[in-house]
C-alpha cells in the first residue's frame, strides 16, 4: 500500500502546469494536496459534493485541451457517481488524468467501509469497461515512482488507480483543520490563472 501524502506528493511533482482536482483523502490538509502543493493557484479542491470530483474535472478539461487535468479521486466518491466514467470516455478528452486512492474505506466519516471493497470491485476492469483509452494500477511506493511517467505520457482518458492505506479521520467536524482557502477563492484563482495563459 502507498501513504496517501507520499502518492500526492508524487503526482504534485510531475504537475507542470496541471490543474489539480482533489477529493476527500487526496484533498485532506492534514495529509492531502495542500499539504504538498507546488502551484496553490491551479488546485481546484471539491470537497462538499462527494463523487463530483471527475465532472468537474471533465469540464476543466475540455475547456482547456492543451493542459492536463489531473483529478485525484476517492473510491468512495467514484462509487457513488460511476456515469461519470463511461461520459467521460464518451467525450475522450486526451489530457484528462484520473487518479483514485483506493483505501476501501469512507476515511472522512469514520472508516467505514466501502461497498466492494472486499475483492469484488475490480476499479481497472471498471475503468476498462467504461472505455478508459489506457489504464494503470499501483500497490507500492517504488512502481508508482517508476511508472507515473509512463501513465503520464498515454493519451487520455487515463485511470490510475492507486492502493493507499487508509487514514481514517476521526475528528469531528468542527475541529478539523481547514485549507487556506474557500471553495470560492480556488475557483476564482484558478479560473484567474487560466484566463491568464
């Protein structure tokens, strides 16, 4: 399994000019995005509207076709919007990077589990069926560090399914750390640095 900060960090690395659309996990301040970003100003947080990550990130993405658009979902939140991979297939925007951290659990609500997370759901055969033009899965550290490049390089839509080990958030919710910066502040800035290019 990957530590979800350290598979962040890695997908942060490799952005260039990516815009960025984490999730739940991937999203978390205390071990998500905002804790390893390069570039603040084209992260797009979605937290609030659980499984709308990869709408949000199809729309980004075809309406800026020369950047990649990396969206870094949960397995809870795809489960819960499964069209969105067979629309997004439809549409076969060739710079859209889907990214799920696969943990098997609701990490944010207290650890329940995931349905299918059993062994049941096989996330790439999903990927696959719906129409994915590549897919690629890692479990450890040391295959996704020496294949991201590779995922990165395939012509879109692209799923990259990563095994990460849950943390599971048990604060409650008026005491957990906050990001920097409001929903509307990150879509104001963001929509500012792509109107900027």
């Amino acid at each position: 399994m990957i530590n979800n900060t350290d598979a962040v960090r890695i997908i942060d690395s490799k952005r260039d000019d990516a815009v960025i659309i984490p999730t739940m996990n991937a999203g978390n301040v205390s071990f998500g995005l905002p804790t390893v970003t390069t570039n603040e100003n084209l992260d797009l947080p979605i937290s609030g509207a659980m499984g709308k990550a990869s709408n949000v990130g199809l729309g980004v993405a075809l309406a800026q076709p020369g950047r990649k658009v990396f969206v870094l979902d949960g397995d809870g939140s795809l489960l819960m919007n499964l069209g969105s991979l067979v629309t997004t297939s439809t549409k076969q925007p060739k710079n859209f990077y889907h990214f799920l951290f696969n943990n098997g659990v609701y990490a944010v609500t207290g650890g329940q589990p995931i349905p299918g997370s059993d062994g049941v759901t096989d996330w790439t055969e999903v990927a696959k069926g719906a129409g994915y033009a590549a897919v690629f899965s890692y479990d450890n550290l040391e295959d996704l560090t020496n294949g991201i490049d590779e995922a990165l390089a395939a012509e879109g839509p692209v799923f990259i399914h990563l095994v990460v080990e849950p943390e599971i958030e048990n604060t409650p919710v008026q005491f957990r750390v906050r990001g920097t910066r409001s929903a509307q502040q990150a879509y104001s800035e963001v929509t500012s640095a792509l109107s900027a290019d």
